[in-house]
C-alpha cells in the first residue's frame, strides 16, 4: 500500500491549478473523494483525454486516494455530455466509487460548485471540501498518486485555439511553451496571444520560453484583438475608470455568482459600488474575500462589460494583506436548492459569448514522446516555500532524480512538493528561482 510520505517524495501536487500538496490533503480523513473531471475552462481537454486514455491508473489513483482518507465513496463528477469518456470510465469503476454527471455550465469545476452539485454538501464561506467530509482532487493528481512512488516528471498539457491541430501532450516537465505549441504544428495566425491556463482564469503569457510546471493544464492561442486577450490586458485604472462611470447596480453580477447562489456572502454589485467612492476602491467589501476568481461575472453576466471581478479581486487581495478577516460571516446554504439550478450558466452560451465558439473544441490526446533537450524547473511549482537544490552545476542526472527537496523547518520538510529530473541530462544552471537541464 502506498503511504502519504511516499507521495510526499514523489512531489505530488494539485495539477488543476492551485498547486497544493497533494501528501497534505490526503493526511486528513474524509468520507468521499470527489474527482474533480468537469473541466470547464473552454476548449481544454486533457483530463477527459486521462480518463480516456489512462482509465486504469486513473481508477488506481482515486482507490489510493480513498484508502489514504479512509474514503468508503469515490465519486467522479464529470459533464454529461462527455459520454465516451463516461463509457469508457464506467465498467472500470470499482466497489464504492461511481460517476456523478454534471450540467454542461460554468464553472461546475469551481471545487465548492463541484462537492454541491456531487454530494448536495455545501462548503462554508472560507472553509475546505474537509470541513464537510470531503477531499477533491483532479483527475491528473489521482493519476500521479497512482504513479507514486514513482516521481511527477511529466505534465498533460491542452494546446488549443489558432493553432494547426488542437490536441493533448504529455511532455517533461520544464519544456517550454513554444516547443507545445511547435508540437501541435504551430500557430495559424499573424499577431498571436497565448493564454496559460485558460481563457477564463488564466493569463497572458508573452515569453514563449517558460517552462510548462506541474500546474500548467493548457495554452490557447488567440489573436491580439481577441475579446478575451483584450479583458486580460485591462489594467487596474481602465477596470475602476470605467467601472465608476458605467455601473448601474442592477447587480446581475451577484445573481450570477456561482459562490452568492450558494449562500456565501460574496456581492460583486457592492465591490463595484465601493468605486464610487473613491479612485482605489478603499472602502473595504468584506465578502469579496469569498471570490473564487471565476471571471464569471466580467466575461459572462455583467450586461455593460465591466470588470466585479478584478475589484472583487482587488479588495480580496488588500483584505487579506491587512489581515483582515471576517469571522463567522452570514451563510445560507438553503439558497443552492432555491437558486442554483435556475441560474446556471451554460458553457456554450459561455464560449459564445467570450468569442471562442469559432474555434475546434477538442483535443486529442497525442502520444508522441517529444524530443525535449532542455529543460527548466522552476523551484516553486507548488504552493508553499520554494525548494532547495541538492545538485550541483555539472551533475549529470536520470529522469526522476531528486534535484530540490522541500526546506527545513523546525527539523521537518516546509509546506511544499519536491522537485525530480524531468530528462536524463547535465545541470547546466542553478539560479534562485530554477534548475536548468540539457540533454
Ligand atoms: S458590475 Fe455590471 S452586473 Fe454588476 S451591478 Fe454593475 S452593471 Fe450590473
Ligand atoms: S469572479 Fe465574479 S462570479 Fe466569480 S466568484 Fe468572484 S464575484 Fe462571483
């Protein structure tokens, strides 16, 4: 049986995004484990092309992760619409597990969203899937725990967009940007855009050389005067200049937040009121704190284009840097059954709106090993301190090598994930922030 130290070594962490250690996560005990296989950002589709491809070590993963929390269910919350994967996962599927089937809205994958619409359990504000029994994790983390004690040394990656062929890799973690999206044929376009991480909560990158880390789950390339490369280069002034001038509290934002439906006290309507006050938004709007950063109330529900998010985003941020928190905030959970299944919103009516319905929804897992020569690993992929190198410049190294480990503190690893060899290679250079390999 696997143990969490094992998983710890193998430097396991939340591939969905956050990042988080995922040996922390499974040391606590919960009654479910919810997979996380909504995957509701647009047009990325690696952890449905996991499922499909990699349905046993997927399986393996989620029976290790249940066993870890002392789990007796294990549920697989995944669109309805996606019915081969569906297919193919089902007769897989062991005692206590089962498949949960989704709405096709945003954002079913928001984790609090997820436990809801899975279990009927509703998160408090500012609490964790644990304090209602539950661990979540996404597919590509139970697929490393099932790999474990074998060490994460590669990533599954969506390439998407104005590119040749929209598909899938599975590529060394550390390869750069540019050699993904050179893998899938390369861009269609003239004055391309990339956004790391998806169209909704992901950003811009313009430095095609950073490397893809143990949380990068897809690249979408749009041209530069794409309405959603367009929102992502509004700055703080453009979002409180025109958020002053043209908001009308007719609080759409808040009737659509996926957090407010379920009873948390977040009301984008109130951050953006805080404008009018002032230049900087300094009047301080406590339940911001509970925004998930969905976007969806900027790209989807605001009917004049504006940006609650970023201000609710904003005062999160300065809340948070003041300490500030908000003890025992107002919740009700009865709301989810009121208003929830009403006021969905539904992912294509999304992808219209936001101007990707033009582009190839799909991505086929492609299973080509690319010929990577150089790799760079940055030294925090994770949340938690930065790791340590314990290889020199001149060492020569095999795939999954340790090459930084988590820092001590008092006597015992920080919060954090080590760090392996993704190719067989010389250390060619160690700085504060990555390790550089060559082949
Ligand atoms: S930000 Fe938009 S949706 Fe929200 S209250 Fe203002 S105008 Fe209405
Ligand atoms: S980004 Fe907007 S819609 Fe999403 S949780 Fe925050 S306030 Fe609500």
């Amino acid at each position: 049986m696997i143990t969490v130290e094992q998983i710890a070594l193998a430097g396991v962490v939340g591939a969905g995004g956050a990042g988080f250690p995922t040996h922390i996560k499974l040391s606590g005990k919960a009654d479910t484990v919810v997979i996380n296989a909504a995957e509701c950002e647009p047009l990325l589709h690696k952890d449905k092309e996991l499922i499909l491809h990699r349905t046993e070590i997927f399986v393996e993963g989620l029976a290790r992760a249940m066993q870890l929390v002392g789990a007796t269910r294990g549920v697989v919350g995944i669109k309805k619409k996606y019915v081969p994967v569906i297919e193919t996962l089902r007769p897989k599927l062991v005692s206590g597990m089962e498949i949960v089937l989704l709405d096709d809205a945003y954002p079913s994958g928001d984790e609090f969203i997820l436990v809801y619409e899975s279990l009927g359990r509703v998160i408090p504000p500012g609490g964790i899937p644990l304090a209602v029994g539950v661990v979540v994790m996404n597919v590509e983390t139970a697929y490393n725990v099932a790999v474990a004690p074998n060490p994460v040394t590669k990533k599954f990656v969506s390439v998407a967009g104005s590119v040749e062929h929209s598909g899938t890799l599975c590529v060394p973690l550390g390869t750069s940007l540019r050699e993904c999206v050179n893998a899938v044929g390369g861009v269609t376009i003239a004055d391309p855009a990339f956004v790391v991480g998806g169209a909704m909560m992901g950003y811009i990158e313009t430095d095609l050389s950073k490397p893809v880390t143990k949380t990068t789950g897809g690249i979408i390339v749009l041209p530069q005067d794409h309405f959603v490369v367009q929102r992502k280069r509004w700055d703080w002034k453009k979002t409180v200049r025109v958020g002053r001038t043209a908001c009308d509290q007719c609080s759409f934002c808040t009737e659509l937040c996926p957090r407010n439906l379920l009873g948390h006290p977040i009301e984008p309507h109130r951050a953006m009121r805080s404008l009018g006050f002032n230049l900087s938004a300094r009047s301080d709007v406590p339940g911001t704190v509970f925004c998930c950063e969905c976007n969806l109330c900027s790209y989807c529900s605001c009917p004049e284009g504006l940006d609650p998010k970023n201000v609710c985003a904003e005062n999160k941020r300065r809340l948070l840097e003041n300490k500030q928190r908000w003890e025992n905030p107002p919740f009700r959970p009865e709301r989810a059954n009121q208003q929830m299944i009403n006021r969905k919103t539904p992912t294509t009516r999304l992808i219209q709106k936001i101007g990707l319905a033009g582009y190839p929804n799909k991505a086929p897992l492609d299973d080509r090993q690319l010929d990577v020569r150089n790799v760079v690993l940055p030294l925090r992929q994770h949340i938690g301190a930065p790791c340590v190198p314990v290889v020199q410049t001149g060492n020569i190294v095999h795939v999954g090598q340790l090459i930084a480990e988590r820092p001590l503190t008092n006597g015992k690893p920080a919060l954090g994930a080590d760090i392996h060899a993704s190719i067989a290679g010389t250390i060619t250079e160690i700085t504060q922030e990555s390790i550089r390999i060559s082949a």
